[in-house]
C-alpha cells in the first residue's frame, strides 16, 4: 500500500510505502513493516492535520488486528514528521474488513465490517470506534472506546455504516453533539446511530 502527496497543480510533492512510513514507528506491531491495505486518507480542519490509516496483523487466521494510524504533527504531511499509533482492534480469527473514518470534535471515528478469518469467513457484526483525537494530534498516549453492534436488527443485517466527518463550514455542531453513524444497507431508509463518547467512562 502506498501513499502520495500532490500540491493542486499535480506536482507530486512525496511518495512512500505505508511500510517504509512506519518504519519509524516503533510500535512493536505488524503496524511497523507489514501494512495490509483498505488505506484511508483524512483531512482534520479543525486543526489543519492530516491522519493516514490502513489495517495490518501479526497472522490472519489466528492472530492480533490492527488500525494503524500516522497523525501529522503540523499542517504539512511532506516534511512536518507524524505521530504514529498501532490500534488492535480483533484478535482470534475476526478481521475488522472495510473501515471508514471521520473527523469529529472529540475523536476519530471508524467503523468496520468484522469478518470470521477462517471456515467460510461469515460476517459476524459490525463494531464501531472513537479514538481520542487531541491525544493524538499531540502525540500523546491515546484512548479509545468501542462498542458491537447486533449482526441484525428486525431481520436486516446491520452492514456497512459511515461515521459523520467533519469539515470546515466556519462552525463546529453544539458542544456535546454525537457523531451519527448512517447505514442503508438491505432496506429503502437510512438508519442512523449517534454515538456519544466518554473516555473515562464508556
């Protein structure tokens, strides 16, 4: 998996691999030299900042998951440096498939798709993030809070869900406001969740 940066003209400003990008993490996880795809690029207009993510594991069929994930530590993703963070998000024969990331004021939130990693890999639930966002546009050790959600509900597999993302409309939603997960998978309306974050009391 690779990335690229252009400026608007089309002058390719930089290019790397997602592992020669972690390479300099450190983290101790497959994050560090064995990325995976389903990458997914973020622009954070709340603080000018760029976040890159792709997924990675120690062994497929049996081992740890992760959420890899570069924050830039300025507005300029080419030579401004990134925080790194290894998220392990499955263990055990489950693959979060598919995630999807939004910006939101009091987080970075993803949803994915989680699939068995072995027999005929059914899809299990659809499970749900919110990752610190400030921790981790300063660096910092970072939390996060998770939930599953039920493989069905009124006979209709939940599938698929977007996470709300924030961008720069010159205000932010009321303070308290939840980020809404939106899905249209298997019937003719949206279903839409909110979920409110509270790190030190999920």
């Amino acid at each position: 998996t690779s990335v690229g940066i252009y400026n608007k003209t089309g002058t390719r400003l930089a290019a790397f691999t997602f592992d020669t990008l972690f390479s300099a993490a450190s983290t101790g996880t497959p994050c560090d030299n064995d990325n995976q795809g389903d990458p997914v690029v973020l622009y954070d207009a709340l603080s000018d900042r760029w976040i890159i993510s792709d997924f990675a594991w120690s062994n497929y069929t049996s081992g740890a998951m992760y959420q890899c994930m570069a924050v830039s530590q300025t507005s300029d993703p080419v030579s401004g440096g990134w925080y790194f963070y290894a998220w392990q998000t499955a263990s055990g024969g489950k693959v979060p498939d598919y995630p999807k990331l939004g910006v939101w004021p009091d987080g970075i939130y993803m949803s994915a798709n989680v699939f068995a990693t072995t027999g005929s890999q059914a899809f299990q639930n659809v499970q749900v993030w919110a990752f610190n966002r400030t921790e981790m546009e300063s660096g910092v050790t970072a939390h996060a809070v998770s939930f599953n959600l039920p493989s069905k509900i009124s006979g209709t597999s939940v599938f698929s869900l977007l996470p709300s993302n924030l961008r720069s409309n010159g205000s932010l939603p009321p303070a308290g406001t939840p980020n809404y997960f939106t899905s249209i998978w298997g019937i003719v309306a949206a279903r839409v969740w909110k979920f409110h974050v509270d790190y030190a009391v999920p």
